[in-house]
C-alpha cells in the first residue's frame, strides 16, 4: 500500500477515534491458559486500549499499547489513564528486539490490506518478540453472504486480492481466508485457532477467528 493510502486510512481512524466502539470479544479464559499475568505484552494497534484495560483489570500489568492513530490513543489515555499507550505507525515499532513475551494483534490485518504490508507487520512483531514469544491475533475471514460476495467481486480487480472492499465512509478493509493466515504465521507453532462470528462496529455479523501461536526459534 503506498503512503498515501496509508495516510488516508490513518486520517479516517482519528476521525472516528471518538465515536467507534470495538465490539469483538476477547476469549480470556483462553489467553489465561497460554499467558500467565507476570507476561510483558505489547498490543499493536490499540485503538483506545480496550483489551489492554480489560487485561489489566484480570491481574495483568506489564502492558504497552501501540496504535497509529494519535486520537485513538488521546481517547484511550484519557479513559484508562493508568495503561502505557504510545502514538506509533506500526512499520517500525519503537522497541529493541526480543523486548517482549506477547504480542496482541486485534482487527490490524483487515485495515493492512496487502499481503506485502502484513508480512512486514508480522515480521517486525516476530523481531520485538522473545524466543518462544506468544503471538495473539484475532480478525476477520471470508463471508459467503450476498452483501459480502457483491462488495468482494466489485474490489477485486481494483486491489488484485479477493476479499478487500470499501466502506461508503471511505476506509478499506479486508476479510481474509483461514488458509492465508496460517501462511503469515508459518514461523508460530500453532497453539490454539477458533472460528467464530463477530459484531463489526458498524453492527454486521462477520465471520472471524482467535489465534495463539508461539514462535518458532531457528
């Protein structure tokens, strides 16, 4: 995606920072088994900090927040002044490597439509990583109802990928194939993967997944 998309994408999350709520649920319990509390956990692309507080209130305090959106992280430092959030655009994230046990990736791939920008993401997230480090991600798949199959078929020769479109308010997303991400995240051993079907936050149903994997040491 060249920069200027990326600007645009960026321009539409501030503009929405106050008024979007994200409404996917996060499995807990599950993260509880894989990750215990003491963990040092980075979540890229934060938004507001919702999952972050949501950690933080079940015993989990080593916690930093990144998102590329400046007003998102104004609105999530002004709501959870106690969380560790930092304006950052995610190509290169401000820490050394290995600096963390966990990452949290939530909802980032759909707005990272092309494959080239989500393999530099997940690289960049394997760098901060430590060995063995636990990699979280949840997002959106495919969806095989006739407002979805209309809106993948009219983007497709337009992005060269099936599965992206555009929102009238004028930011583009993706839904991916299960295949697809489990070839991102083909240097993490695969602990843990759920189909599910999410509340977007403009109300639709989604089909989507949780995924826990750790990192392969070569």
């Amino acid at each position: 995606m060249n920069s200027k998309k990326v600007s645009y994408q960026q321009e539409y999350w501030d503009e929405v920072a106050e008024e979007k709520e994200f409404p996917t649920p996060f499995p807990l319990a599950e993260f509880k088994k894989h990750i215990p509390p003491e963990m040092n956990i980075l979540d890229v692309g934060c938004g507001y900090g919702r999952t972050l507080n949501e950690l933080h209130k079940n015993g989990f305090k080593n916690l930093k927040g990144v998102d590329f959106s400046e007003r998102m992280i104004n609105r999530g430092l002004r709501l959870h002044p106690h969380l560790n959030l930092i304006k950052n655009n995610g190509d290169d994230l401000p820490f050394s490597d290995n600096s963390f046990d966990v990452v949290i990736l939530i909802g980032v791939l759909t707005s990272n439509i092309q494959n080239e920008k989500q393999e530099e993401l997940i690289s960049e997230i394997s760098r901060v990583l430590n060995d063995n480090g636990i990699l979280y991600i949840s997002d959106f798949l495919l969806n095989d109802d006739e407002r979805n199959l209309k809106r993948y078929k009219k983007f497709e020769d337009k992005y060269e990928i099936y599965g992206i479109f555009e929102l009238p308010e004028g930011v583009i997303l993706r839904h991916h194939t299960q295949k697809h991400i489990l070839k991102l995240t083909e240097d993490y051993k695969k602990l843990y993967f759920e189909n599910t079907v999410f509340n977007t936050m403009n109300d639709h149903k989604s089909n989507g997944f949780y995924y826990i994997g750790k990192k392969i040491v070569k």
